[in-house]
C-alpha cells in the first residue's frame, strides 16, 4: 500500500499578507486555530494561499515556517507545483528539506503539455524526492485534467500517492476510483466532500475549512465512523455558504469572509481585486444565515 499522506479534514489555508510581506504572527494564528478545532492536515502554498503570486524566497519561507509552527503535530503539505519541470523539483526539493510531510502539484497551466508529458513531469518531480507526492487535477484553473490511462501510469511510480480531484465532475470521479484504485482521492471541492467519501475518498483539501474547521473535520469524522446522515447533513447545511465563498475567484471570498470575522488575512494580491459590493452582502447573509457572527 501506498503512505496516505493525511485522513480527513486538511485545510487549503491562505496566506495572510501585511502589504507586500506575509504575516507571519497571524499565520501562526491560523495555523493554531486549525489544530485545535480539529483540522487534520495543513495544505501551505496552494491556490487559496495565492502561491503563484509569491517568489520563491517568500514560498520556501512559509513552507519553512509552517512546518516549524506544526511541529509534528498534524502532516503539513506543502504546494510546488510549477509549469516548468525543473523549478517545480527545486521547490520540492527544498520543502522535503525542511520536512513537508507530502507535497501537492498542480498539471502545468499555460504550456500545458500532452498526457505524456505530464508523465514525464511528475515522474521526474517524485523521481527527485522521497515524501508523498499529491497530484491536482483542477482543470478550470490549468487548461487541462488527467486521462485515466496517465493517472495508470503514474501510479506506478512509488510516492505519487494520491490525487486531489477538483474538477467537479462526479463521473470522472467515479472512474478514478474504480480504474486507479492504487491512488487515494481528496476531494478538491467543499460541496462534494460527502460524494467523494462515498466512492472511497480519504478526505478533502478545503478552503471552507479556514473559516470552519470543526464542521469540514466533522463531516469527514461521522462519514468514517459510519454515521453517513449526519456527515450529509452538516454537508447540505454548509452548501449555502461554501457556494458563496466561490462567487468569485477563490481565494477573495474566503479572505475576504476571514477579514469579516475578524481574522487579519490582511489584502489580496493583484491581479485579485475586492469583492463586488453585490457578491459581499451574498457572502456576508449566507455567513449570517449559517450563524456567524461578523466582526
């Protein structure tokens, strides 16, 4: 069997900025919130931590301090996807060294490349360390999905171990787990947690889960414990608020859902821009409906 690299819950969790610099005290706030309400695992430099808009001295150094933060107690994963084969094995490279528990990487957006080229690069990302490798598949933000027959591949190799499946589509879902069975799935969707646990999945990379972490481990917890009405159920009553932290370009809703809060997830960076004035108040009545309180 293949190492999994975490069960349940791991929170896809932004980078808080001051500016142009990260803030490093609130993201070990947010780092501190997430373990103790529940979050089984911390994704750093992902999508929602606005990674592509970081160079890699400021990247390396969140990974670095995230892992430090963490301190063993939860697997901490760090994002090094890149477009370029070889910048993406040298931020892998160094995340290994500074002790990623796995590393998450997304298909080459832009350039693409063919279903055999993305053999040839995540053979070669994985053939460079010796951690987990979790693929992402996110095709609305790179262009580009894995077939059936490259993800066969792929999981031949030893540490590429698992996939984070985004492209919300349950079909194709369905196919991954049936015709790979050698590689776990994460949802990459919070409105799908509940169906892809159904098909065998281990858990989810969330980005509701860092304004609700108790609840996304809760919906993972009671599925695993077999109690699947209740996992359904928290799923359904969080449906309403996960579809309006996607109203727009993730991550603006949920930074801008963590500012509202009270959280100081401090300012995007361009291209990302605030939130229309009609999307907020949708964001900030389906936060009041669901119970929150805003700052």
């Amino acid at each position: 069997m293949k190492t999994l690299p975490f069960t349940g819950s791991g929170v896809a969790i932004v980078t808080p900025f001051d500016g142009q610099k990260t803030n490093y005290d609130e993201l070990g706030r947010l780092i501190e919130f997430n373990i103790e309400n529940g979050t089984d695992a911390i994704i750093i430099c992902g999508t929602t931590g606005e990674a592509s808009t970081m160079p890699d001295e400021e990247h390396l150094a969140a990974i670095e301090y995230t892992v430090k933060k963490v301190n063993g107690r939860i697997p901490v994963i760090a994002g090094t996807g890149s477009n370029d084969t070889r910048h993406a094995i040298e931020l892998t490279k160094e995340a290994e060294k500074m002790g990623a528990d796995g590393i998450l990487s997304v298909t080459p957006y832009y350039n693409k490349t063919t279903q055999k080229g993305l053999v040839a690069h995540f053979t070669a990302i994985a053939n460079a360390v010796k951690i987990p490798v979790i693929l992402y598949n996110v095709p609305s933000r790179t262009g580009m999905s894995f077939a059936i027959d490259t993800l066969k591949e792929l999981a031949k190799v030893e540490n590429i171990v698992a996939v984070k499946e985004a492209s919300g589509n349950i079909s194709y879902m369905a196919k991954v787990a049936a015709e790979v069975p050698e590689l776990y799935i994460y949802s990459g969707n919070d409105d799908m947690i509940v169906p892809a646990l159904s098909l065998g999945g281990k858990g989810v990379i969330s980005v509701v889960a860092n304004i609700l972490p108790r609840e996304t481990h809760n919906i993972c917890e009671y599925y695993f414990k077999g109690d699947v009405e209740a996992s359904r159920n928290l799923q359904l009553k969080m449906l309403g608020l996960i579809n309006n932290l996607f109203i727009e370009v993730n991550p603006v809703p949920i930074k801008t859902a963590m500012n509202l809060l009270g959280f100081n997830a401090g300012n995007l960076r361009m291209p990302l821009v605030d939130m229309d004035s009609a999307n907020l108040e949708k964001l900030k009545k389906s936060m009041i409906d669901f119970g929150m309180k805003l700052a």
